[in-house]
C-alpha cells in the first residue's frame, strides 16, 4: 500500500491552495469562488460533464480547505452526497439532473442521525410505495445545510430516497451547532417522491463515504490547528523568551502533534482501502474496520487536541476574531455527528468481538 498523493490529488490540493491564498473568505461567502474554480466537478462521472475522480481526489480537496477552518457545503455535496450517490449507482435521469448541478454550485446533504441513533444502520424512518410514488415519513436530526440543500438523501427502512429540499411535507427545525453552521431536525409526514428516488441499498455506502471525508476534514483540522499553535509559541513571549522554550509547553504541542500524525495516519489509510476497487466481503469488512478506527480516533482525540490548543494560546483562543475558534468549534460538531467518543468506542468493540 502506497498512500503517497498522486498526480491528480496533488493537483486538486493545489488549486485549494492557490484559492484561498487569493480569497479572504473563510465561510460561505467562498462558495460561488468555489464553485467557479470547478472544483465540485472533480467527482462528477465523466458523462455529466465531470472529471471522473474519486474519492482520493475528494479527500484531498477537503483536507486543504479544513487546514484553513473553511466553512462551505463541501463536505455534504461531495462526501455526503456525491461520492455516495455514484457508489451506489443512481438512475440516469436523476442523474442528469443532480450532477450537473452540483458543478453550478446545488448543496446536497444527507440526513445521517436519528433521534438517539447516529449513523443509524437501522432506520426507523419509513418508505412506502404507492404506485409510482414512494411516501417517506420519519424524523431526522442534525442535518446540516438543509436549508439551501437542493437534495437530502434520507436513509429509510427500504433504500436511500432522495428528496428535495423543499418537498412538501418536510419540516425544518434549525438546531443550534458550535460553527454556526445552520443544522436542522427534519420531520418528514408522507413525503412523496417519484419511485426511482428510491435507491435500494446504499446505506453502508453512504456511510462509508461520510466516515471517510469526516476523518479528512478532521485530518485538515488539526494540521491547520498545529501551525497556527506552533507559530503562536514560538512568537509569544513570557518572560523575555518564547512559550516554545518552556517544557511545558513544549511537551504539549508534542503531544498534539503525536496525535496529529495518528489522526492522518488512520485517515489516509481508511480513505485509501475504501478508494481500492472490490466487492469481496473481506475487503469491505476490513474497511470498515478501518473507519470505525477512524471515527473513534476523531471523536476521542481531535476535541481533547483542540482543547490543549486552547490552552496553549491563552486567553487569545477565546475571541472570535481569532481564527482559532473556527477550528474547535468545527471539532466540536464534527465528533457530535459521529455520537461522539463512547458511541464510537462501543460500535468499534462491538466491531472486535464480532470478529
């Protein structure tokens, strides 16, 4: 296994790069840049007008733009709809008519958790055909973006319905969330879509998809988080010498960074299994063993790495004007998606007594 960047996901990374040192904008401001550069074409098919990329190329975009805390819908329109959409396959009209899209800048999401079930694999929430038109009722929460999504995919009892975003039938409740990102309780009563909305299957690849770019922007997050921490000490003075000098603080930011590079580690290697071409089972099972790790390894150690970050900047980390806060507070939301570090310790060693 070589988890090395190649050509293209180097390439992707550096059109990332070259964006933001030339924009300002930091939240959704940055969108119509974003969509402008073609960077949400990268995992598009070939024949909606796309550049045919995968998951990789996906991971490398999320990555760079975590490094600088962006806060933009890319995360819910490729990881949580795009790349989980082309794995399980979609109707060609559909997709006719979401991945074109996407390339003009339409938001999807996807309504992973229910109400005391997160990255439920069982889904409460009903799809009951009628004729041609499937009525989907049930109850989701902590949905980001569903205010601009143009589609939710909603995980049901028989597939993945892809619903609009202004479907009638569908409530929007707004939840409050660390980032400031809007987020929201969906209460679907009888939802009709069209029949092939219904994507039979499809959870665990959603799933994994979602697991798979979470890890990546967690991977972005810190990396962006110990630059701006080790500058802060090295610059900093008490004393009459920099914090860096002091082994306190010096051990602290070790200890972030010995996290840091577990927390890519596991990232690149759960994103490369996943990108690897095969239907076995014992490749899939091996996967997900992979991103259960790796979810773990988000939800219990990229707060605690914030946290200390915090710490080590003082009372600066605490005011917003500080780019600082945009990394914890992201963290924060990104482990309460996941259900945070005892859910996730559970379902992985649930995962190892299985086997």
């Amino acid at each position: 296994m070589d988890f090395t960047r190649d050509e293209s996901q180097d390439a992707v990374a550096e059109v990332v790069v070259s964006l933001l040192e030339r924009e300002s904008a930091r939240d959704i401001a940055l969108w119509p840049t974003l969509v402008d550069s073609g960077l949400l074409a990268v995992a598009l098919p070939e024949k909606y007008g796309g550049d045919g990329m995968g998951l990789l190329e996906v991971s490398a975009l999320l990555t760079e733009l975590a490094t600088d805390a962006v806060q933009v819908p890319a995360l819910t329109t490729l990881g949580f709809g795009v790349l989980p959409l082309v794995a399980a396959g979609v109707p060609d009209a559909l997709a006719q008519e979401v991945f074109p899209a996407v390339a003009e800048g339409a938001v999807i999401t996807a309504a992973l958790n229910e109400p005391g079930a997160p990255f439920t694999v069982k889904p409460e929430t009903t799809a009951v055909s009628d004729g041609t038109t499937v009525r989907v009722s049930g109850r989701k929460v902590a949905v980001p973006y569903a205010d601009t999504a143009r589609w939710i995919l909603i995980p049901t009892d028989n597939g993945i319905a892809v619903v609009d975003g202004d479907a009638a039938g569908l409530t929007r409740t707004a939840n409050p969330t660390s980032d400031g990102v809007p987020e929201f309780t969906l209460v679907l009563d009888d939802v009709a879509i069209p029949a092939e909305r219904l994507l039979p299957g499809g959870l665990a690849e959603l799933h994994r998809c979602a697991l798979a770019c979470l890890g990546s922007v967690a991977d972005g997050l810190l990396k962006g988080v110990i630059a701006l921490t080790a500058e802060h000490v090295r610059t900093r003075q008490q004393f009459g010498r920099p914090l860096a000098e002091f082994q306190a603080v010096a051990q602290q930011i070790a200890d972030v960074y010995v996290v840091s590079r577990t927390l890519h580690a596991a990232a690149v290697s759960a994103n490369w299994a996943l990108a690897q071409p095969s239907d076995s089972a014992e490749h899939n099972e091996r996967t997900d063993d992979d991103l259960d790790v790796l979810a773990y390894t988000v939800a219990a150690e990229l707060p605690a790495a914030l946290q200390k970050c915090h710490h080590l900047h003082g009372g600066i980390g605490v005011d917003v004007t500080h780019p600082l806060h945009r990394y914890y507070s992201q963290a924060k939301d990104i482990a309460r998606w996941l259900g945070g570090e005892s859910f996730r310790l559970d379902r992985l060693g649930a995962r190892c007594t299985s086997n």
